[in-house]
C-alpha cells in the first residue's frame, strides 16, 4: 500500500501502529535513500559471519524484509530471529514469512524485555535511533554480551554532524530526496514533526564511542549517504 499517512494533519508523535505497519515497505523504500544498497550489503555481512544453524537476531524487525532477504540468500539453514513491539508490524512479518515459506521466529516484547541467546550476528536497521540514549548504551552492552566472539553487530542509523553547516546540507539533501519519491512538502513537514524527539540520532563519534565502551573491538561505516550510514562491530 502506498504511503499516504501524512497527507492529513498530524494528531499524534510518530508510533509504529497498525496506520504505519499498513505502509510500512513503502514508507521504507521512499523514505531511506538506498534502501536496497543497505538491504544487500547488511545482508552480505552478515552471511559473512554465518554457518549451519547460526542464530542471527533482528531488534525491531518490522515487517521482517532483512530476515525474508538474509534466508534467501543463505545456502545453509539458520536460526532467524525477529524482535518487535509492534503487533501490527509482527502480522504482516508473519504473512510475508509465511508466504516465502522461511521459518522466523517472531517475539512481540519489548527488546529488554528478552533474554537473547548465544549468537552470531545481531542487527538493527533504524531502530536504535528511537531509543533513549541511556537505554541506547544498556542494548549495545546486552548485543555485545549475548554475541559469540568474533560476531558481528550490524546496524543503520540516521546520523547528525556538529558542523552546523554541513548539518543544514544534510537536512536540504534529504528534503530533496524525498520530493524525488513523490512526497509533498506538506506530508515532508508533517512527518518532521511527528518524529520531533522520537527519533534521537547521535553522530559518528558519539555511535563509534557507544560501540567502543560497550567492549567491541572493532568499529566502521560500510555504506553513508548524506545523514543516513550503516555500521558494524565486531566483539
């Protein structure tokens, strides 16, 4: 389905409800630049660091595409594991997973709220971001200590820079952006609002910094454009 969810006057912050999860894919591909770029290289690394019966984790899996896209691409069987506290996101997960015939398991909690298991590769595309920054640090810690040594931690994450300047161009650039995929300055506008301090993002230092503390060894960027970049650690 089309996303048309800001054409309307906003009443309500940005949640991911049964209104958003009706849009979701479509949201994702207009709305992330690259999307597919991003889709195919956390797919490719995360194949890196996997073998028969793997356990990979995705936090905040919304409609599963990553997991539906990682089974396709794998030559062995692995241990997919979805997170997500939306219940309308976790139904279409199910019908997509369903109708590919790949086997996910779905948990509906909140990601603290889970005891994850020993694994190899966790993920978490744009999810982090809608996390408070305290909080944000306590995941990043809990990922490292349930990841295997020499796993990997992969994550995107909309990113801020302090030079005012450049952090204008980024906000310009991506406006733009997202007039090329058909969106009106209007629902642009309204969704700007909606995200006002829901969505939190932290710059490359402050990311690589987390990351560091929590006990990684290892920290990059593997793909960037503009303010969007996806990232990996490795324990």
């Amino acid at each position: 389905m089309k996303d048309k969810l800001f054409e309307k006057p906003i009443k309500k912050q940005f949640e991911f409800d049964e209104d958003v999860a009706s849009v979701f894919d479509d949201m994702l591909s207009r709305s992330v630049p690259h999307y597919d770029d991003m889709l195919n290289l956390t797919t490719a690394f995360a194949l890196k660091y996997t073998q028969e019966n793997s356990t990979i984790y995705d936090l905040g899996c919304s409609t599963a595409t990553t997991l539906i896209n990682i089974a396709k691409n794998s030559n062995t069987s692995l241990n997919l594991i979805g997170i997500d506290t939306s219940n309308a996101m976790l139904n279409r997960a199910k019908h997509k997973a369903n109708a590919y015939g790949i086997d996910i398991k779905f948990i509906e909690d909140d990601i603290f709220n889970v005891d994850f298991q020993s694994s190899n590769v966790i993920i978490s595309n744009y999810t982090l971001q809608f996390i408070r920054p305290l909080q944000r640090e306590e995941l990043v810690k809990k990922i490292y200590d349930s990841l295997e040594v020499g796993s990997i931690f992969i994550f995107s994450e909309k990113v801020i820079t302090d030079n005012k300047t450049l952090n204008k161009q980024f906000i310009d650039e991506y406006y733009d952006f997202k007039k090329t995929q058909g969106y009106s300055e209007f629902e642009i506008s309204q969704k700007r609002e909606a995200l006002e301090n829901v969505l939190i993002p932290y710059s490359y230092e402050e990311n690589k910094k987390m990351i560091l503390d929590a006990g990684f060894s290892n920290f990059d960027c593997i793909f960037k454009w503009v303010n969007f970049a996806t990232f990996v650690a490795i324990k």
